[in-house]
C-alpha cells in the first residue's frame, strides 16, 4: 500500500530526474525536510531514452552527491545510468514519490499550498520552497498536424528491433533523429527521413553526418530535405517537397523527432515571469529564484526555450545554488562547463 504524502514539508522537488535528485541531496544534506515528486518514474526521461542506448557523456559528469557511476564500458547505457540513479535515492535516503504529478501551487502567507495528483486521487502538500526540476522531455514540439495523435506515431524512439521489416518515416534531422534512422535502417527497416532544413545542421555529431550522408548516396536510406509534413495517414505520410509538390508515403510508424519544450503552461500558471520575448523565464541567476519568492527553477526547465543550454553535467550543481550559502554558490559557478545562463530581462 502506497504510503501516505506528507501534509508539509519544508522543500517540494518536483522532478526526480538527475538535476531534481541533486537539489534533494544538497537540501537533505543541509538537514531541509525534503519530499520529492515526479508524474513518472524515477529518472523518467532517461526511462523514455531508447533501450540500450549508450550516453555520449563520461561518467564522471553523470554523477551526483559524490556517488561514483560504475559502468561495463567507457560510457554508461541507459540501463546502468537508470540503476545509478535509483541506487542515489536508496542510498540518500531521498523521500521520492513516483507517479505524483503536480497541478496547481499558490502562496498562502509563507507557504506554498500544492494540489498534487496521485493514484488515489488529489491531495494538498504545503512547502516553503518550491522547486521545479521537470526538464523539457515529457513535452514535445508538436507538428500541429491532421493525424499526428495516431497511435503508430510517437514522439519518442524505444527500439529498432521494432522496426524490422517496416515502412518508417522520421521526421527531423538533429541528432536524435538521424541516429534513429541509421539504426532503423541497420535492424531492416525501410527509412525515409524528413526534415524541413535544406541541409543539415553543423550541430550534427561528427560521426554520424558520414554514416547518414553514405546511406543517402547509396540509396540506403531516402531523404526529403527542406520538406513540410502536410498530415499523417494510418497508413501514409504526406509532404510537400522543396519544389512545392506533394508526396505521399508509406508509414507503418511514424518518430515525429521534433525536439521538446519544457511545461511552459505550468509556470505561467504559477505565476513565474518571463523575458520580453517569452522565451526565458527570469530567474536570479546566483540561486536560481523566479519572480515569485521562494520557487526556484533547477536544470533545463530554467532555460526556456533554450534547452540546450543546460544539462545534466551542469544542472547537477543548480542544487548547491538554491540551498548553499554563498560560498557554495561561487563553487557551483566555478564547476559550470557550460556557458552560464543568460540573465532574463
């Protein structure tokens, strides 16, 4: 039986990815009654990457709270990162709860008052912290076109063995996407990527562009570059070409590739201000506060639009930033190995 939520805690984490489990560890570690929630499972977005995958990144930079990541191979799989990361809250004893979705927070005098959605139905959490760590990847760009909510469409690649024998469409052309395709292809499948840049980005890691490049020449793989995506069919995908004709093709599964967004729907609900353009919410850049006192945005959420500004090697440290005094925070700053975020105006 599920145990039964807190009806207060000092600090609200929402988010049990990487970057929400190192703010529970700087907070814990500061002696901060903690609870933390997430609407899936523990490291939800790397449970969604596909299975086997391998991360890119060192170890080392995957790590949090000093625990160090064993892996079988120079880099950690899905799976080992996936055990990393639940073996942290065991051994933090870190209060996470799984499959709690959060819906609405208000002030109310000094505290927060969270209405919070769990299997058993709604229930009250009161804060005085509040702090988002929800990423970007439960939230994709959506095409906004016919068909694209079909059940053989997603958002999101498991496998390629799942694809052997079909008739794919990938649409997009960053690395996520072109990596898709190439082990689609690999594993048997029929592959036509669709992307509406003329070319592909500089961006594109360098070992990939070759492999994909040769697949296009030898006509292993079929590309539409500089394409629209019109509607998607049970059975078909249609596009409109560079030359402004129409293509229908075959799809028996459709990786709409498109990238993601963080839930900006929650924040202004929350009442969290943003830069004039609307792409960035302003955020005081030494402890990461909102416009709104005492709610902080931790990881990538506190990028906007501009996600990929943040990751988890950086974002790992946005805890020590909330809950650290000031000397914690100028260590922080110093550990950044990316760009430090851009202050809102």
């Amino acid at each position: 039986m599920a145990r039964p939520l807190p009806e207060r805690v000092e600090a609200l984490i929402v988010g049990a990815g990487p970057i929400g489990l190192a703010c529970a560890i700087a907070a814990t570690r500061r002696d901060v009654d903690t609870l933390v929630i997430d609407a899936g499972a523990i490291a939800d977005a790397i449970v969604r990457y596909p299975i086997g995958m391998t991360f890119f990144t060192t170890p080392e930079r995957l790590e949090i709270g000093n625990h160090p990541l064993a892996c079988s191979g120079a880099k950690a799989t899905r799976e080992e990162a996936l055990m990393y990361y639940r073996g942290v809250v065991r051994a933090e004893g870190l209060d996470v709860r799984t499959h709690t979705r959060l819906l609405s927070a208000v002030r109310d005098g000094d505290d927060f008052r969270c209405v919070v959605a769990t299997a058993g139905g709604e229930a009250t959490i009161r804060c005085t912290r509040l702090v988002l760590a929800t990423g970007y990847f439960d939230h994709p760009n959506l095409l906004g076109v016919p068909g694209e909510s079909l059940p053989h469409v997603s958002h999101w690649f498991d496998e390629p063995h799942r694809t052997a024998g079909l008739d794919i469409v990938i649409i997009g052309g960053k690395n996520s996407a072109v990596e898709t395709a190439l082990q689609c292809h690999r594993a048997g499948a029929r592959v036509t990527l669709v992307y509406r840049r003329a070319e592909f980005k500089p961006s594109l890691k360098y070992w990939l562009r070759p492999d994909l490049e040769n697949r296009i020449a030898a006509g292993e793989i079929t590309a539409r570059l500089g394409a629209e995506v019109l509607s998607i069919s049970p059975t078909h995908v249609l596009i409109r070409g560079a030359d402004g004709s129409d293509e229908s093709i075959p799809a028996d599964r459709v990786y709409a590739l498109t990238g993601y967004l963080p839930d900006f729907d929650l924040m202004h609900r929350l009442g969290i201000a943003f830069d004039a353009a609307g792409d960035r919410p302003q955020l005081d850049p030494a402890t990461l506060e909102t416009s709104v006192p005492g709610l902080h945005l931790a990881g990538s959420v506190g990028a906007g639009r501009f996600t990929s500004e943040v990751f988890i090697e950086n974002g790992r440290y946005d805890g020590e930033k909330i809950f650290g005094d000031a000397s914690s925070r100028l260590a922080a700053d110093a550990k950044y190995e990316a760009k430090p975020r851009p202050v809102g105006e």
